[in-house]
C-alpha cells in the first residue's frame, strides 16, 4: 500500500471513529433526553381503565361528582378517569381548581364542546364555542350587559319591579301549597328577557310559557344517559329520544327568538338601545359598514347569543331560589333569624341593594344556600387549549378538563362543616358577614359566569323580598323533617319535586 493510501485509510479510520463515537453519543443523549421527556410527562394517576367502558364501574354517573370526589381521595387532587373511551381529567378542591382556572387560565381556558352541544350551537354562542368567535360575542356581551345596568341602579329596578309580579302571582294560591318551579322560572327569565329585548312578558303570554318550559326541560334531559351515551358513541346512539326531543326544542325556540328579532328590528332606533339585542343590530351594522375582514357578529351569533343567555339566565338563578325556599322551609329557626334581621333593619318598604352590607346574617344565608345547593357540581367541562404540566403532571393539548366544584363548595379544609347548611360559614364572631375565597358557585378564570353580578343581585333582592312577604313551609300534614333535600340530577342540580305553602305575614 502506497504512503497516500496509508494516509487516506488513517483519516477514513479516525472519521469512522469520530462518526461513531459522535452516533454513540448524539444516541445516548437522544435516549437520555426521551427518558427525561418520559418522566415530566407523566400524566395524572388514577383507576385502570378497561377497554370500551373506561371506568364506568368504578364510577356513578347518576351521582359523578360524589364518585369523583371519592376517586380523588385516592389518586389526589389531579386524576385521570376514562368515560368510555373518554379521557378525562379532573381537579379537585379548591386549591387546585383556582390554581388550574386562574393561575393557568389560558391554558385551561377553552370549553370542551360535547356532540349534543355542536348539535345545538354548531359553534356559534358564548357557552359552547371557543377561539376568535367566543371571544368576541363573550366580550360584547359583557360590555352590553354593562351599558344596560347588570349590577347598577337600571338592573335593580327591573328586577324590584319583577318582584312584585312574582309577589302578586304567590299571593294568589293564598297559602295553599304550589309547586315554586314555573312561578320563579318565569319572573328570573323576565329579568334577562328585559335586559336582552328590552320589555319583559306577561306569565300567562304562551309563547313565553313554551320558550321557559322549553329551556327547563331541555336543560334537565341533557344530563341524562341518553345523552351520555350519545355524547361518547354519537356515531351510534343518534337515535336516542332525549337528542331528537332536546333538538326539537332548540329548533322551536330558534324560531320564537328569529321571530321576536325580527319585530325589534322593525322598531330599532339607532339613537337609543333598549336591549342587548338593539346593541347587536347596531354592532352588526358598523362591521359590516367598515367592512371589517373577520366578521363574527352574524344572525347565527346573535340567536345563540339570546338562546344562552335566557336558557342560562333562567335555570340557575331559579334553581338556586327554588333551593333557598326550601331551606327556609326545611329550617324554620333559620328563617326565623332572617326575618327579623329583615324587620328590625328595613320594617315594611322593598329592599334595595344598599341595605345588603346592614344585613349580615341574610346576606350569609344567601351565600351559603348557593353553596350547599351545589348545583353545578361539575361546572362545564373545559378543555387544553395546549400541553400544560400541571402540578407535576403532563396533560396533553385537547384534553377534557372537569373543575370539581363539589369539591370547593364542599372542601373540608375550607369550609368548617360542608354537609351541613350553616349561615356560619358567612359570619365572624361578631356576627358581621365575610366573604371566603373556596366561595366558587359561578366557577373562575376565563369561563366564570358573565352574569354573575346581575345573578347575585338577582338573589338578594327576590329572596329578601319574598321572605319580608311570606313564610315558607312545608304542606299540612309534612314535616321539615320530611322535605327532601335530594337534587334531581340533570344539567345542573334542582330540588326534588317538592311543593311549598308562601303563607303571608301581613
């Protein structure tokens, strides 16, 4: 072999091993750096799915929340559950809830959107959408709503004023017992109703009876296996009763709403917006007139933007009043302290919103009828907007995210006695009233409720008013020992079926 082929083979030798040695080492880090990629994404601990049902027998659905907050005694405030095939994963108490919706709100930010509510919004609305559309409607609204008084002086006197029709509509079943559930329906959808059309309905008007009967009842079918087992095998469960029902109902209320629409913008006066819907109109009008590229107020959004806001508006504020009556009912000794409260610090006249801060112990029972009704157990389901690693744990961009409110309204680190309704939770020892941060009915971050301030006026001012008026209790011949505290699962939580006697003080 010549000297040059000697000297080639020497520097193909040494750049094969320098090759090799930079292969071997460019491995062991690639390997060093999947390992370590391994273990920071290791995602939340919890029970052994199995194939298809997931851990469906390891859970309840009737009571999911009660077999979630049991599940996280085990594997921890953040776990992982199969629902089908379904990944899930849940936080729970209030730590962890407010660190995932406040501390990582972006993150944590986008709502998971089940078939049966693509169905229903096919992405339009606030409550059921996500990306450049949810944030405009979402960012409208509350402007609008503010423009229109929620939470000031304008909103008070609507819902003062709705007070006294729902006074006067108690009054006539003059002591006998009734079911509450229409009655107070009615008078919390009347609330949203003159905030978003301007005017409010009559109790008897029949389209106003069908669109609140509609929503209540749409509301209570969407928790129902029917409806889970679609949202997990739409491919397969199409057919179930409860979706064609829920869809029949969502098309006839669309209709209802296009129909009143139509008869504002007839009467629309660009000077002076009555409602949110006039703002709407006049909203659309400026897009479309600066010709802005990205669009989002259209008929689609306004219609869904309506239906959200009197399907939403109307079912949680009702249910929890419906709940606080019957607390009074099932406590008698409780009621008795708030009406004093009432009679000492306000005598005869209609309560307004300046008197909340003289009355403490109203104001507690109030709060803590909204915790210990509990009912959005499970708020609504959010999603990953990306990968996060939270709390140790990896969850991967898409993931179903369930914020266990059960958890925070009933977290034993917080709250003194959870299973008990006590006014105590509110109220220092001088009996003077204060708030307390695992106080979470409306949820956080950037899905709190946008009616929250008109939600929490809205309680004050009906309860307080009924309680100066009527003394609620059980029917002849029931105890309060007999009133059934036992929600009725859906959507959200309501009471049992139950009927109370509004027997007059006056």
């Amino acid at each position: 072999m010549s000297p040059l082929e000697d000297l080639l083979a020497l520097l193909w030798s040494s750049s094969t091993a320098v090759l090799a040695g930079v292969a071997v080492l460019l491995l062991l880090a690639f390997a060093s750096r999947r390992f370590a990629l391994q273990e920071t994404r290791k995602g939340p601990p919890g029970p052994k799915p199995l194939p298809v049902l997931g851990n469906l027998l390891q859970l309840d659905l009737k009571w999911l929340h009660i077999s979630l907050c049991e599940l996280a005694e085990r594997y921890g405030s953040v776990f992982t559950i199969y629902i089908f095939t379904k990944k899930v994963v849940v936080l729970a108490g209030y730590k962890t809830v407010k660190e995932a919706l406040v501390n990582h709100a972006e993150e944590f930010g986008e709502r998971h959107i089940y078939p049966m509510f693509q169905d229903i919004n096919q992405g339009h609305g606030i409550l059921f959408a996500n990306g450049g559309s949810w944030k405009e409607m979402r960012r409208f609204a509350i402007s609008a709503l503010r423009e229109l008084g929620m939470g000031k002086r304008l909103a008070e006197e609507k819902i003062r004023a709705e007070c006294s029709h729902l006074i006067s509509l108690f009054e006539k079943y003059d002591g006998q017992p009734f079911d509450t559930s229409r009655p107070v329906s009615k008078a919390t959808s009347n609330i949203i109703c003159s905030i978003v059309y301007g005017s409010r309905f009559e109790y008897d008007d029949t389209r106003f009876t069908c669109m609140v009967n509609r929503a209540n009842d749409s509301i209570h079918m969407l928790g129902s296996k029917q409806i889970q087992l679609y949202n997990n095998f739409p491919w397969l469960f199409s057919w179930v009763q409860h979706r064609r029902m829920i869809l029949k109902n969502c098309d006839e209320s669309i209709q209802d709403i296009k129909d009143l629409l139509a008869q504002l913008k007839e009467k629309l006066n660009p000077r002076v917006c009555t409602g949110l819907v006039d703002c709407f109109f006049m909203r659309k009008q400026k897009e479309e007139d600066l010709s802005v590229e990205q669009n989002h107020f259209s008929e689609d959004n306004m219609v869904h933007v309506v239906a959200n806001l009197f399907a939403a508006g109307t079912d949680t504020t009702a249910t929890t009043l419906r709940w606080a009556m019957l607390l009074m009912a099932k406590y008698p000794q409780i009621q008795d302290g708030v009406q004093e409260e009432l009679s000492r610090v306000i005598g005869s006249r209609q309560v307004c919103m300046e008197d909340r801060k003289n009355l403490p112990y109203t104001d507690a029972v109030i709060h803590e009828a909204q915790r210990f009704a509990n009912i959005a157990p499970l708020a609504i389901p959010h999603q990953t907007s990306r990968d996060v690693t939270f709390q140790g744990h990896f969850i991967e961009k898409g993931t179903v995210v369930l914020p266990l409110l059960t958890s925070v309204l009933f977290d034993e680190s917080e709250w003194e006695t959870p299973n008990t309704f006590n006014p105590s939770h509110f109220l220092d020892e001088e009996g003077k009233f204060i708030k307390r941060d695992a106080f979470m009915p409306f949820s956080a971050g950037r899905r709190v409720c946008l009616g929250e301030s008109l939600a929490r006026m809205e309680l004050f001012l009906f309860f307080t008013t009924l309680l100066q008026r009527f003394c609620f209790t059980p029917p002849p011949g029931t105890s309060e020992d007999e009133l059934d505290l036992t929600p009725v699962v859906g959507f959200t939580h309501n009471p049992s079926h139950h009927q109370l006697c509004a027997v007059s003080r006056r």
